[in-house]
C-alpha cells in the first residue's frame, strides 16, 4: 500500500503579500509531497500434516510468548523495576504472582507489623 500526501504552504509578510503585481516580492510557496509505504512480507510453509500444523502453531505461539516477555522487561527496565525486583528475589517473603497464595499458609502476624525474620 502506498500513500502520498500533498502539502501546499505559502508564508507571506502580512498586507505586502497580498499587493497585486508585488504580492510575490514578500511571500513564498512550497509544496511538500511525503510518500510512504506499507510492506508486507508472507513466507509460506507447506505443511503435510496436522501434527506438523499443530507443531508449527506452538513454535509461533512460543515465540509470541518469548517477545512478550522481552517486551516487558524492556519496560520493566525504562521504569526502573527491575532493580526492585532483583531485592525482592533475594527476600523470603517475595511474592510470585504466578503462584497462588491460600490465607492459611500465611503466618499469624498483627496488622500494621514489619515481618523482621531475615
């Protein structure tokens, strides 16, 4: 897909720009002419099987994990994050949010304390 873009600006001295017959003494015309283009590119693949359509599809979805993934340490480490996280890896109390965590194995402790074990 192609798209161009066509821009016609004129800057003049104001009053003197618009005289009859000197009107072009005090102004300037320019035109601007962008062109862009949107390519994209397909490779296909000939699969002969389910089992390797179903193989192709996890190495995609892996692969869309693995970018994911980058892409959120990226902005984990323009927000600074990831020195936070490096403490808190090292702590015994750190939290995993991939794991659940049930009410009762937390330990019997009054609201409003600071957890000093280490």
């Amino acid at each position: 897909m192609i798209t161009t873009t066509d821009q016609k600006r004129e800057d003049k001295v104001p009053l003197l720009g618009d005289v009859p017959g000197l009107g072009w003494l005090f102004k300037k015309t320019k035109v601007d002419k962008d062109r862009a283009e949107l390519l994209i590119i397909l490779t296909p693949h000939v699969l002969n099987t389910v089992a390797d359509a179903d193989s192709a599809t996890h190495e995609q979805i892996e692969g869309l994990e693995l970018l994911e993934t980058i892409d959120q340490q990226d902005l984990l480490k323009k927000r600074g994050m990831d020195q936070i996280n490096a403490c808190h890896e090292d702590s015994p109390d750190a939290i995993v949010e991939d794991e659940p965590v049930s009410l009762d194995s937390l330990p019997d402790r009054p609201r409003g304390t600071v957890n000093d074990d280490r």
